[in-house]
C-alpha cells in the first residue's frame, strides 16, 4: 500500500474510531484516545522541527542556483502576483458567499447573549495589545534576527527567508568556484533533511489517526446551529475557492490535469488537513512537487517555503466569513466599506499570520478590529473557537492546493514544466 493510501487509512479509520468513542458505554475509549494525542503532537513537532533547516537550504540553493539577479526578480514578481491575487481573490468570495447566506443573521439578543454566556469569553484566546498598521507588518518582515523570528511566535518564517534570498542573490555575484562550494554545502544540508523527511514520513499513518480521533473524541459534532451554519458556509466558501480561482489557475495557467494533480499531491494534502499546518506539510509538499508533479528544484525551493508564510488564500476565505458572522451576530450593519475593509485586512491578516495551528484564528482579531468591533472581537472569536479546529483542518488544505498550484504555474510561465 502506497503512503497516500496508507494516511487516508488512518484519516479513516481515525474519524470513525473517534466517532465510536462518542457513543454510549465508550468513556473509556474517548479518554484513550485524548491521552494518546500527544504522540500526534510529537509528529507534528518532529516535522516541524526540518522546517527551519530545510526552508535555509533549499531556497539558498534554489535562488543562488538561478544564477541571474534578473531571473530572481522575474520569478519572484510571478509568485508574490499569484500569492496576492489568489489571496484577494479568496477574501472577495468569503464575503460574498458570508453575505448571501446572511451568516449569522438572525439571533434574538436573549439568544446572542445565552450564547456568548455558554462559550465563554475566558475561552478567547490572548488578544494582541494593538492591532498592527500595514507599515508595521512590512517592517516584521525585515529580518533584524532572523532565527529569532523563526524561533518565536510558532515560527514566523518570513524574515529567515527574506535574509536567506539576501544571502543567495548575493551568491550569485561572486565568483563561480566559491558559489558552487556554498551551493554544495547547503546542497548536503538539503538532501540530509529529505532523508530525515523520509523517516518521519514513516510514522505519518499513525500519527494522522491519532490527531484526527482525538479531535472527533473531545469536540464531537454537538455544536450549536448558528456555529453550525458559519462552518458550513466557510467550506463552501473555501469549495467555490478552490473551483472558481485555483482549478482554473491550475488548468489554463499550469496546463495541468486536475485528476493527475491531485493524484500527485494528496499525501501533502491529507497531511495539511490532519495537521492543521502548512508549515508542517511544507516538506512533504516540496517532495510531492518535485519528485511527481516534475517541477524544477529551484522552482520548488523558491515559491513553495515563502508560500507557506504568505500564500494562505484559504485563511484569507475564513477571516472574511468570521468577520461578517461576527459582526452580523452583534447586529452591526455590513455595508460597502466596511465590506472593502473586510478585503482589505483579510488579505493583510493572511499575509501576517504564521503557518501553524490556530494562526489564523488570532489573527482573525485584525480584521474584526478594523471593522471597529473593538472589546467585542475577542469575545466573538470565543464564539468560533469550538469549531475552528475542523475549519483550520480545511483552510490548511486549501493553502496547500494553491501553494502547490503557484509553484506549477511559475514552472510552466517559465518554461520549465514538461
């Protein structure tokens, strides 16, 4: 049995076991399983643990093996033009659909208030003492120490990479035989953590079981109709994403076929819905890219690692549709500016928040300060709280779809897709 058949085995079985821990004369089995999701948290901190080495060495091999400064500037104005489109183009359709299903629409006071009572604002996670301007964000991703950023915050990888382009696009100006001896080096490093990728990969099966029964033991589906109804709406929203932006990018753009495609990338997919990371899936990713969707090592080291930090048009869809639930839930008016607002600060917050679990949820509290909800968007961020787990599950995925997509339609724009 192959690896991808094997992690949807696992996927499988790991929903319907944790189901079955749900029903009557099973507490035992529920609690089991939560005391074993630790060791879906030890792969997923395994994993992550290649990341930083990994993205050092691949995107200096990729940018410094570009060889021309002029080729780094064309590829890299190809791929931030496909991070924000389709980041852009995935808020405009939260909004849409968020306000043509009227999500959150509805609720009498004596409910809204019951409700907030019943989730708890001590359930809302920290909130950030400010709410950043675009200026500041720009000037996060400077790397003043950039293995610090790395290191702190759940991994903002932005400023090690932008240091690491810095680096290589200087390599490409020295002299031949020294560039090569970098390359070399950072080559080694490279193929070390594909080895290491390898022996994770191993225990993925498992790993993905765990984490998939565990959440369906202590979340259940027993959740309330209004939350109930955003996360339906926030899979249709990300469904129509996928099908109205990214299909189409990979079939007119990449001129790739969409059941080949997904036969190629689904172990990174299934790992990204299980692990609720892109940062997690980025290796398996970059192993799916180049070794079955054929795409040049470069290519991959250089769209796919930055993708993973900034191309989540998949959170750009759920903060959109938070945002208008929210503010729908508190009986704000969703007007024409304040939908512009929402575009806006979704694509910002999407780009600023780290590729880890739950990310996306705090920085979420962007949007929802910038439409003016103030003391009220931590509290209404504990309202999505109980079902963000599965939302992240499927924005991760989708994250995953276009990064892989990106790095197939900058292959082929430039030639370099058999």
């Amino acid at each position: 049995m192959t690896l991808d058949k094997k992690i949807l085995t696992g996927f499988a079985t790991g929903i319907a076991v944790g189901f079955l821990s749900r029903t009557g004369g099973t507490e035992w089995l529920r609690q089991g399983l939560v005391a074993m999701e630790p060791i879906g948290t030890a792969f997923i901190r395994l994993i992550s643990m290649v990341v930083v080495p990994l993205v050092i060495a691949s995107v200096f091999v990729g940018v410094a093996s570009l060889g021309d400064v002029r080729a780094l500037g064309r590829v890299g104005g190809k791929t931030l033009s496909y991070f924000l489109a389709t980041t852009v183009a995935g808020a405009i359709i939260g909004i849409v659909v968020a306000m043509v299903a009227r999500v959150g629409e509805g609720l009498s006071s004596a409910n809204r208030e019951a409700l907030a009572g019943q989730i708890g604002t001590s359930a809302a996670p920290a909130v950030p003492s400010a709410t950043p301007t675009i200026a500041q964000i720009l000037l996060n991703m400077i790397p003043q120490n950039p293995f610090a950023s790395a290191a702190q915050g759940g991994g903002d990888l932005l400023p090690l990479i932008i240091a690491v382009c810095i680096f290589a696009a200087a390599a490409t100006v020295i002299a031949a035989e020294r560039r090569r001896a970098v390359v070399d080096f950072f080559d080694a490093v490279n193929a070390m953590a594909m080895v290491v990728i390898g022996w994770l990969m191993r225990l993925a099966p498992f790993a993905v079981f765990v984490l998939i029964a565990a959440t369906v033991a202590r979340s259940g589906w027993s959740l309330l109709d209004q939350l109930l109804t955003f996360a339906l709406v926030v899979i249709v929203a990300l469904a129509l994403h996928v099908a109205l932006v990214l299909l189409p990018a990979l079939i007119v753009g990449a001129r790739l076929g969409i059941a080949s495609f997904f036969r190629s990338v689904s172990d990174a997919i299934l790992v990204a819905f299980s692990t609720a990371s892109s940062n997690a899936t980025l290796p398996v990713s970059m192993a799916a890219a180049r070794d079955r969707l054929g795409i040049p090592s470069d290519i991959v080291s250089f769209v796919l690692p930055p993708g993973a930090s900034l191309n989540k048009n998949g959170s750009a869809v759920y903060k959109a549709v938070t945002a208008v639930f929210i503010a729908h839930l508190y009986g704000v008016p969703v007007g024409g500016g304040m939908m512009a607002t929402i575009v806006l600060m979704s694509t910002v917050a999407a780009f600023a928040g780290a590729g880890v679990p739950g990310s996306s949820l705090i920085t979420t509290l962007i949007v929802l300060n910038a439409i003016g909800l103030g003391p009220r968007a931590a509290a209404g961020i504990a309202l999505v709280t109980a079902v963000d787990r599965p939302l992240d599950m499927c924005r991760s995925a989708v994250n995953t779809i276009g990064n892989l997509i990106g790095a197939a339609w900058v292959a082929r724009s430039e030639g370099r897709l058999a």
